[in-house]
C-alpha cells in the first residue's frame, strides 16, 4: 500500500492493529518498562499536535529534547501531525557546552522545544544563561499528553514534499547544517530498506542507538511502523555500561535484525565472558549490519569466530553505506549473501587504482564491500577533480541520485548547490548528492575506501578535524593559532588521533614539551571526548599549507606517519604491551580490606594505574600520573568501562561519575579506600547486608552520615519500609559535594533489637540522633515511601519544640491522614519475598526467588536461601551475620507496614511540602500496599493528601521512575537536580 505521508502511515496502522504493542523500552537495557501501541501513538501524537496548532507551529521548526525512552516517540510524530517541521537533538549534559544547541536552534531559528516533566526545569535553568535558547518556548509534552487535546486536532495541509524534520549532520559545532528531509525522501528510503533488507512483519529489532541521529531515528522509530514490526529499544549508555545487554536482548526476544557501529560488535567481543557468551542463542539473528563508521574485515573476523557457537551464521553479518542526506541507507549487503572482502594491493591503491589479489599479504589490504544500492537508486564514482565518471579500477568520489536524497541543507544555497547538485561534466547528468565519500565499484558492490574531506571518524563519533583544531589553539599559550592539524591514522586496526602542531617563535629556547602536550590531550579530552594518541610540536612556520595558505592535513599525516616532519617536541603512545596486561592480578576488595590503610591507598593506585594502562592501551610508564584523568584520554565510554571493572572487583556501586569528581588517580584511589572499601556501614554503596567481620561496628547510632562535608544546611533523609539508607548515596551524590546528607536508618536491622512499631517513637529516636549533628533549626528533612510520614511526624515534633522547619521532602507516600494503609493477606513469606523484590531493584539483578519458592520452606529455611543467593551477588562469605541481616530486614519491614497503618497524627502544625511524585504508580501501588479502591482514588489526588498537612498549597514534582526506580540510577539523577533547586531556594 502506498502512503503519501508519515501521518497516512500512522492512521493506517492504528485503524488496522490499534492495540499493536510496536515498541518496547527495556529499562536498564533488559527490563521490560513500559509498551507503546499504534493508537496510543497516535493519541499522544495528536494531543501534542493540536497544542503547537493552537501555538500557530505550523512550518515553524521544533526542537526534541528528551532522554532514551518512548515519551520522543510522540514528540516526533506530533510535529508531523501538527504541520510543523521536527528537530531531533540531545539534551545538554550538566558539563556540556550549549554552543552545539545554540547553533542548531539559531540556523534552524526554531521557536519551540519539546521535552518532557523530569527535563524541564534543568533546561530552563541551562537556557536562561544563553540568549538565543531562552527565547524558545519550552513545552512540557507530559503535561500535554494528560490534558487529552487529541480532539482538538485538526488535520494540517501537507503533502509528500513537505518537509517532515530536520537532521542536523554531526558536523563542525560553529556551524551545522540541517539536511532537510520530506514525507517523499522517508517513505521511499524505507520501501527501498524493507526490500534490501528482506523485512517481513514477522521480523523483529533490538538497538540502543540514540533518535538524534538519523540511524537511531530511522532504525528505532520509523522503520517498524513502516515494516509493521516489533522493536525493543534501550538505552545507549545501558549498551555501553554493559555491552552484553545487547545480545541478551537479541537472544531473549528472538530479533532477526540488528544494526550497529562497527565498534560495537568489538566492543561485544571484547567485553563479554565465555559465560555470558553460553547463555545466548543468536539463531535468529538473520541480518548483523555494520553501518555508521568505516567497516572492518577484522571486526567481522573477530565477531564470527566468537559468536558462531552462539548460533550466529556468518552469511548474517553484513555491512552498510548511508549518510543523513539520503534519510539513512544507500546501500546493503544481502542476509543471504556472505559479505564481499577483497584483498587490493596498497601500492597500487595510493595511486587511487584498485587492484585485486587472489591472497593476503603484507602488500595487500583488505576492503569490506557495503553491499548494492537499493531500487530506483544510482550510484556513479567520480573523479572530483574532472567531475568525469572514473573507469572500472579507479577510486574517486561516491555520487548518489535517489528519491531518498534530501531537498538540501536549511537554508544554506551555497552549500545545497555544491554538495546536491553534483553534474557530470562530459554527460551533464545528474542532479547527483555529493557525498564527500570515495569508493569503488565491483560487479555492482560498492567499496567504500575514505572520506573526500577530512572528517574524522573514531569510535563511531564524527569529528571535524577545525574544531578539534580550535580547541588545540586555546589548550596553551605557546602555540601558535591556526596553525595546526588534527587527522586520524589507524593503529592495531583502530582509528587514533594525531595533532601536529606549531609553537610560537617566542616559546622555542624554553619550551616545556611536556606540560604543552598534557594541555593538549587535556583540552582535547574535555571538549571532544577523545584521546590524542600523537602529538608532534613543530618549528614556527613549518607546518605544510596551500598557496593559499591552508593547512594540507593530508601531507601532515604522510609526514608524521614517514617520520620526514621537523619537530622540536613529541609525545607518541607506544605499542601496548599486551603480554603485560595478560599478567595482571584481579584485586579484589576481600584482599584490599586484609591490609592496612596505608597500604591499601597504595594498592588502590597501582591498581587504577594498571586498569587505566589496560582501557587505553597506553604503557604505564608513559603516562603522567600526577595529571587529570580527562588528560590522558578517558572518554565516556572508557569511564564507563573504567567504573564497571572497579564496581566489579571492589563489589560495590558508585556512578561512573565519580572518576569525573576525583580526577586525579590519588584523589580518587584515596576517596575509593575512605569511602568505598571502609568496612563501617556508614560510608557502604550497597544494600547494607553485614558480614561478622563488621556487624560490631554498625547501628550504634541511626544516623548514617553519607556525606557529612559541605558548608550548606544539612539534609536528613529516612529510607522507605525496609529500614536501609544505603540506596540513598546516589541521592547524595548527586546533590553534590556541598551538600551535607545523613540518611536515618531503622533500628533492629541487625536482629539483635527490635524494631520500632510506632512513628511517633521513631520520629523521636531520630531527633534525638541528628540534633547531635544540628542542634538547632531550620532543619531540612526528607523521606522515601514510609521514610516520607516519619520525615512528616519528626516536622511535628520539631515544631512543637519551637524549631523552624527549611524543608519537608515528601517521596512518593500518601500523606498519614489520607488513609490507613492496610496490607491485606500478607502472610510472613510474602514479606520476604516483599524484602527480596527490592534487593533486586538495589542489586540491579534478578534472584529467581518467587513466593511460591519460598512457600516450600519454613521461616527459617526462607532465611538460609535468600541469605545463600544474596551473598553470591555481593561477593562475601555465608554468615550468620548475613542471615541475621536478612531476618533484620523482613522485621524492619513488618514493623513499618504495621506503624504506618495506625499512624494518625493528631495536633498539626502546618508545614513547607514538596512532594515528588514517581511518573510510573504500577510498582507504587504494590510498594506500599494500595489496594485497587485506594488506588484509583488516589489517582484523583496529585498531591496525595498533603494539602491538608502543608501550610501553603504542595508543590508537586513529577520525575521519571517508579517507586523503586526514582531513588536509583539513572532516574534519581533528575530527583536531585529537582531537590537541589528546593534546597537552594529555601
């Protein structure tokens, strides 16, 4: 069936299969989350459409910024049914610049954003510093969607040439271009992809590659609406955090289909174990793309040999070619084809001439065909300097004319005409798209050999080699502006960045090499997220350039690879020893606990000094140890990395994060062994279960000071009904360092007390705790779930004994006076099955215990098997203590379901309340024990409850999460920047 536009296609899916469940957002990259049909599409769609229609959007462009998730979907589809012309985006990072957002909203002169709830109030404290952002209108698509203005709608008067978003290329930050793509250019790139790529809508898709690129736009969002097939989705720094999800999702869900970056499927290789590798079944998997980034015949070896016993079939592993101008797809190898990998010789190939050879050798490199160009597609390779088609063995320009190419960059004539209307000079063909890409032709096969231009492509990131440049320029005063390269060489079958550089006259008797080079690869690693494997410093006026004074990168990377350039100063990381890495010694936190502190701060800095050596395959001895991490070239991927093997070894959780607030390897060894490894449960990042060895030591005091420094008022903060705070140190670390954070923890968690079954009591055992800490107002309290009505009751007290309240925090609990909350049926097995269901969401892992396992045991058998299943998951030894622990847990639990039964605060003394609601109640309302009257009734009422505890009106915050979840990362990033601005207001 034919469709003229994006919006024929949605209505026709949601006439046809309204309940279709399309898309599924895996949390975490492997829990099911949350399911988006056609019709609930299309409804969201149409609500947010009819507010711009009412805002006049007609035309007008629309920024998306919204974080990994389903909630962009609607974003998306209702600026195409508003008329109005979408701009896929990121939202800033907390650290990073808004120049790249600022250009895009000033070339694209957009005057509205969408975002969601969670989002909102960072974005506008981030635009009310920059001019042309601030004057967007941001627009809440949450609040949007609730207030169900789909009947508003009316049907906007577009056609297959309107414009349907604009894709603004990963290109130089100081000036973007928006590639504009029409209803037409998408429906024909996904007819054409559907038919290379065999799709049927029994097909099925797992990918973690973000909707602000077109990839991830075009592979996540549009192309299963279009092929009628489910995708699951998740979210790209849950893949890179764990790059196994990917497979697993694969594995579970039995998808035929999966594009990625070409580092990806070494990523997989390398950081997967034999274990996982035997829990994976990759039968289905009919079409492995390998697309966004140059392909290698490596990775293709590398990821058949070691996922063919997984199932994988070889002929499935396949590449492709295509650029934003074209929508996305160009070209695609065959998933019933083997891919086509030649052997050329090098020689000949420096002379732009393709010769092939029947062997491989040391004078032949391989090439990786990208398969054919689709139906209605031409694909001519072109000699740049003639603009003459080349002949058959020649390399040169990749031209491309296709109904899927673009109308053109936004407002840009010159550019549009140079790069889309591509002649050739002796035939007049064309128009032909210009991709700055070259290539070759073999029996219909396009190779695909470099790029034209310079533009620098590591780890699946593009880089224009001016910015980085720019960025080099300010990194210190000896060098001399504008006059340096940056350009990549492949190194152990990775790209790796090189910058030759000249340094100023005046600098050149005295020149400190070494500090000019770690300026640079600092400077380089914080604005680029790259790590510059070379440096060459040169002569003052040395470094190559045009008659018309441009640097000749091409010739700076020839001298730099011959060893012919001048230089008065180099930096070169060396060949990584890879024997030295094989020898390395896990350290674990078992070993690092047995020494004393001072010797474990010293075994801690060896061991991030190996760990760090490893991930960025650079020999130990060149690098400087005393320099800042972001200087030696720890990208975002490779903190991740970094922080996963150190939560691994030491058995513990901190956000990857930290590496970024200790930014040196002392500075952070030293918070690791203070913090991390002390054996006192007041400094532990996990759920706080105790060992023999450090039961003694704990619950003293209910008081847990998490982070006691800080030069603001102190925030006291009671955990939910399972008693512990240790899930609070996300919450404190992201409110920062300035913040003091003291989490109060139940009594009877270690079984040798009983806890308490009354809130006033608890409330009074607490204040006695903290004004130890602050002896007098304004106190600024906080709690989670059950924690929320004692953090209330301690309000009361406080008051009554004349002291002034900064703050109540109220997270996600129904105020005392709203209704008694009784747990109906709850037998002793469900509580500790009640306990073990958030071990899981702490430990982020599934324990395979069910009530109807534990309905088998006695009481105490209950307690030996969770015990014997926890310990496994926190690497400590089977105790009696740990056993004690979990029955302190189940005890704590009954105790607070039973005091916030029959809580019923009396006298009242009206108070501050902020309540942060969680956005997903499902769990909620099985959390804290709603049945479905209460719930529905609830539901009715925002606030809870509160307003009748809260001297003024309660103010409400949304955030992203559930019950659990909203407390844990990464939702609880978005809960303390909404939390901190209360704080600060206060």
């Amino acid at each position: 069936m034919q469709f003229n536009t994006l919006i024929d296609l949605l209505h026709h899916r949601t006439l046809n299969q309204p309940e279709q469940p399309t898309y599924t957002f895996l949390q975490d990259g492997e829990t099911e989350a949350n399911t988006l049909t056609y019709q609930r599409l299309e409804q969201q769609a149409k609500a947010i459409a009819a507010n711009l229609q009412s805002l006049d959007a007609k035309g007008e462009r629309v920024l998306l910024l919204y974080a990994p998730g389903l909630e962009f979907m609607a974003g998306f589809f209702g600026c195409l049914y508003a008329g109005a012309i979408a701009i896929p985006a990121y939202p800033p990072r907390p650290n990073q610049s808004l120049s790249r957002l600022e250009a895009i909203a000033a070339d694209a002169q957009a005057k509205f954003a969408l975002t969601t709830t969670p989002l909102l109030a960072y974005l506008k404290s981030r635009f009310a510093e920059n001019s042309i952002l601030a004057k967007m209108q941001l627009l809440d698509a949450n609040n949007i969607i609730d207030q169900n203005l789909e009947s508003d709608w009316q049907e906007p008067a577009i056609n297959s040439d309107t414009l349907a978003f604009l894709q603004y290329t990963s290109g130089s930050t100081g000036k973007p271009k928006g590639v504009m793509i029409s209803h037409k250019n998408i429906l024909h790139n996904l007819a054409m992809g559907y038919e290379q790529s065999e799709t049927t809508p029994e097909s099925h898709t797992v990918t973690w590659l973000p909707f602000g690129h077109n990839t991830g736009l075009v592979v996540g969002v549009i192309q299963p609406l279009y092929g009628n097939f489910p995708v699951k989705i998740m979210s790209p720094l849950d893949f890179l955090q764990k790059p196994f999800r990917w497979l697993m999702a694969i594995s579970r869900y039995k998808a035929t289909q999966s594009l990625a970056p070409n580092f990806a499927y070494d990523l997989v290789c390398f950081q997967t174990t034999p274990e996982e590798r035997e829990m994976l079944d990759l039968s289905s998997w009919e079409l492995a793309v390998s697309g966004a980034e140059p392909v290698r015949a490596e990775t293709f070896k590398r990821f058949i040999k070691t996922f063919q016993p997984c199932g994988f079939r070889p002929e499935a592993f396949t590449a492709g070619y295509g650029m934003a101008e074209s929508v996305m797809g160009i070209s695609l190898g065959l998933k019933t084809e083997s891919t086509v990998i030649l052997n050329i010789d090098k020689t000949e190939f420096t002379k732009n001439l393709v010769v092939v050879g029947v062997d491989e050798s040391d004078s032949t490199q391989k090439i990786v065909g990208c398969g054919r160009a689709g139906s209605d597609a031409k694909i001519v390779i072109v000699n740049p300097d003639t603009l003459t088609e080349c002949s058959s063995n020649e390399v040169g320009e990749i031209w491309l004319s296709s109904p899927s190419v673009a109308q053109g960059y936004w407002n840009r004539l010159e550019a549009t005409a140079e790069t889309f209307q591509g002649y050739l000079k002796d035939t007049e063909q064309g128009p032909f798209l210009r991709t700055g890409d070259l290539g070759f032709l073999l029996n219909d096969e396009l190779f695909v050999t470099g790029r034209l231009k310079d533009l620098i492509i590591i780890r699946g990131s593009n880089h224009y080699p001016q910015d980085i440049e720019l960025t080099v320029d300010r990194s210190h005063q000896a060098l001399r502006p504008s006059c340096g390269a940056a350009f990549s060489v492949e190194v152990e079958s990775e790209e790796r960045l090189v910058i030759v550089q000249e340094v100023q006259e005046s600098y050149l008797e005295q020149l400190d090499v070494d500090e000019v080079v770690n300026a640079i690869r600092q400077a380089v690693c914080e604005q680029h997220q790259l790590q510059v494997y070379g440096v060459s410093l040169l002569k003052t006026g040395t470094i190559p350039k045009t008659s018309s004074n441009k640097i000749q990168r091409y010739v700076c990377k020839a001298g730099f690879l011959e060893g012919s350039i001048d230089v008065v100063g180099s930096s070169v990381f060396q060949d990584f020893d890879l024997l030295e890495k094989e020898k390395q010694v896990f350290l674990d936190r078992k070993t690092l606990l047995a020494t004393t502190p001072e010797k474990r701060q010293e075994l801690l800095i060896s061991h991030l000094q190996i760990l760090i050596s490893n991930i960025l395959q650079v020999n130990s001895s060149q690098l400087d140890w005393e320099q800042p991490l972001t200087s030696m070239g720890l990208d975002s991927l490779t903190v991740v990395e970094l922080s996963d093997i150190l939560q691994e070894s030491l058995g513990t959780s901190f956000p990857a994060t930290l590496i970024f607030e200790y930014p040196t390897v002392a500075a952070l060894a030293n918070y690791l062994a203070e913090k991390v490894l002390s054996p006192e449960p007041s400094t532990n990042y996990d759920i706080g279960l105790v060992t023999d060895e450090n039961l003694d030591s704990g619950f003293a005091s209910p008081v847990i000071a998490i982070q006691p420094k800080g030069s603001k008022p102190p925030f006291f903060c009671i955990p939910g009904g399972v008693g512990t705070a240790f899930y609070l140190h996300s919450l404190a670390f992201h409110l920062g360092q300035d913040q003091p954070f003291y989490g109060l923890q139940a009594r009877g968690m270690d079984d040798r007390a009983e806890p308490q079954t009354n809130v006033e009591a608890i409330a009074a055992d607490y204040i006695e705790a903290l004004k130890n800490i602050q002896p007098t107002g304004p106190y600024f309290l906080g709690g989670h779930s059950f924690g929320g009505q004692v953090a209330f009751e301690i309000s009361q007290q406080l008051q009554k004994q004349g002291d002034e309240i900064g703050l109540l925090a109220v997270f996600d609990i129904p105020a005392p006076l709203f209704s008694s909350i009784v747990i109906a049926g709850w037998d002793d097995t469900k509580y500790v099955s009640e306990v073990v269901r958030l071990f899981e969401y702490f430990l982020k892992e599934n324990l395979e215990i069910s009530y109807n396992d534990l309905k088998v045991f006695s009481p105490d058998e209950q307690l030996d098997y969770v015990t014997e299943r926890l310990v496994k998951k926190l690497h400590v030894r089977p105790s009696e203590a740990a056993k004690r622990q979990v029955h302190g847990f189940v005890k704590v639990l009954k105790a607070s379901v039973y005091a916030m039964g029959h809580y019923h605060p009396k006298k009242l003394y009206p108070t501050p309340i902020a309540l942060f609601r969680s956005s997903d109640v499902r769990v909620w309302s099985t959390a804290i024990g709603v049945t479905d009257a209460m719930r529905n009734q609830l539901q009715k009422n925002s606030s809870l409850g509160w307003e009748q505890l809260s001297k003024s009106s309660v103010e409400l915050e949304t955030v992203p999460g559930d019950h659990i979840t909203m407390m844990l990362e990464p939702h609880v990033q978005v809960l303390a920047e909404r939390l901190k601005i209360y704080l600060d207001r206060a």
